[in-house]
C-alpha cells in the first residue's frame, strides 16, 4: 500500500474515532421538564453531554426547532436555527425563535463542538407544547363557583360547608387527534374525566399571592375521552383561597392576611381534530354545582367527609 493512501486513511479514522467520542447531548428538557404539555412562549432549553473521558467544556451548541418531526428529522429549523453558538454562563438557552401560538407543538434537538472542528452527532428528539399565553387562549372561559356566600361571622366559618362539585356533559362526534385540559383554581381543584381522576395532585394549585398570579396545569386527556357522550367533572376544596378564620400567634386573622373568597376555577377544554377543526369546552353557566361529600375543608384542620352524600 502505497504511503499516502495510508496516511489518508489513517487521517480519515482518527476524525470518526474523534466523532464517536463525542456522545450526541442526551436529557433534553423544556424549563426542566421531559416533553412538557405546557410552557411559555420563550422557554429555557438544556441538554447534558455524558463524556466516556469525564467532564468537558462544551466550546459551542447548536439548536434546531421545528414545527414537525418530519422536517426535525430533515435538519430543517423551521422554527428556529440558532446556528454555532460559545456557550455562556448558564447551561442552555432560552428559545429565540418565531413567534408561538397557544397551542403550537414544537421539535426540537440539539449538538455541541469540543476542540476540533466536528460537531457531535445529533441528539435524539425532544418535543414541547405552548400552553394559554393571553386571557383570549382561554377561549372564554369564566371563573365559576357554587354561588353561595362566605359567613358573616367567624364562629359560622366552623359549621358544615360542603364543597361543591362541578360538572359540565358534553358530546364528540369527530376523531380526536389531542386533547388538553387547562385548569386553574383559586382554593383546591380536582378534575376528573368520565367518573376518574386525572393525576394525584391533591393540593392543586401551589400556594401564590393569588393578587399577582395563579397557577395553572396542563393535562393530557386524550386518552380519557370517548366517542359521544363525556362528562368533565372538578371538585373544589377552601385551601388558602377560603381558609378559617384561625388566629396565628393569637392574633393575626389569616383571613386579614390573605386574598380571600368562595373557591373557585376556570377551565378550558381544547380537543383538536384531524380535519384541524377543534371542540372547545369552557367553563361557564352552562356547568352544574351540587354539594360534595366533603363537609368541612381546612388546610390545618384537615377534612371531614360523610360518604352518605357521594354521588
């Protein structure tokens, strides 16, 4: 063989021994979830590099963000090329590409340079969602609750007052291709689907200063939903929302303290179909409230529950 054609393929299996060495980023995630149903518009994109040769310092990334696998999979950011970028002072990036709607699924992976010229490989995929943005995602749905008055007197606030059951029954009669339930509560909040529980989340949503901001969760419901006849159902519970007229340090009145009212919620329903058509299922006046089983509901004081009025 002759000396340069060795060198030559000597030269060659040094560059895909250096590229099999460079692992494709693996533990893509979306404001540090796994394929979230539920972000912002500009969310924060990290990855790690698990190095057969230990730690290493990235000299730069690069991202594509697309608005199908088919094109991903194409290396067509269609959404978003950030192109070579030196990393900064933070892992990962925020997202800086087109505008996204409410709604709007995005693909994206990511590859990083080490000292030689050659990117690694190509991470496997990731995928997010965008959840409502603007008040008109929530194609008007309204804060509902039982219609029923707070006490006017503290010692009132210790007498049974069951917490109401909300239901709205709706009907489908074209394919499902997703569905997504928003939700949020002002108090606790439990949705159920067809007679069953969504999640175990039973302190939903988090404690905030609901003056300034309440939170709000995304769930998949697709699988849940049958051909025909549905019904969507949420059970609201006081939590810090309408909380006891309790004393802390003997003096300072929790309902003094904090933003105060009947628990509530509002949701919204978005079922997508094939055909690019969608069913929306919002809440308002046309849901049902009756009593729950649950009597009395207290965030220190636990509950009281009479099973003679399960539905």
């Amino acid at each position: 063989m002759k000396p340069l054609l060795v060198l030559a393929l000597l030269a060659t299996s040094l560059t895909f021994s250096a590229r099999a060495a460079m692992p494709p980023p693996v533990d893509l995630r979306c404001d540090g979830q796994t394929n979230p149903i539920g972000t912002g518009p500009a969310p924060r994109l990290t990855w790690r590099i698990d190095s057969p040769d230990g730690p290493t310092e990235p000299q730069g990334w690069q991202v594509l963000a697309a608005d199908s696998l088919a094109k991903l999979s194409e290396d067509q950011g269609t959404l978003w090329d950030s192109g070579k970028v030196a990393p900064g002072r933070q892992p990962g990036t925020r997202y800086k590409g087109s505008p996204l709607a409410a709604g709007s699924r995005v693909f994206w992976k990511a590859r990083w340079w080490g000292t030689g010229k050659d990117p690694s490989p190509w991470s496997h995929h990731a995928v997010w969602e965008v959840a409502p943005i603007q008040p008109a995602d929530w194609h008007g749905a309204q804060w509902i609750d039982d219609g029923l008055k707070n006490p006017d007197k503290d010692e009132a606030f210790y007498k049974p007052d069951p917490a109401p059951l909300m239901r709205r029954e709706f009907h489908i009669e074209k394919p499902i291709g997703r569905a997504r339930l928003h939700l949020a509560g002002l108090g606790l909040c439990r949705p159920s689907l067809n007679g069953a529980l969504l999640d175990d989340h039973v302190f939903d949503p988090p404690w905030t200063n609901f003056d300034k901001r309440i939170l709000f969760r995304t769930h998949d419901v697709t699988e849940q939903l049958a051909d025909g006849a549905n019904c969507l159902g949420i059970e609201l519970g006081n939590g810090w929302y309408n909380p006891l007229p309790l004393r802390m340090w003997g003096r300072r009145n929790l309902r003094e303290a904090l933003p105060v009212g009947r628990p509530r919620v509002i949701a919204c329903l978005v079922i997508d179909h094939p055909d690019g058509e969608k069913t929306i299922v919002p809440s308002g006046p046309e849901w049902r409230t009756t009593p729950g089983s649950v009597l009395r509901t207290s965030i220190y004081l636990g509950e009281v529950r009479d099973a003679r009025w399960e539905p």
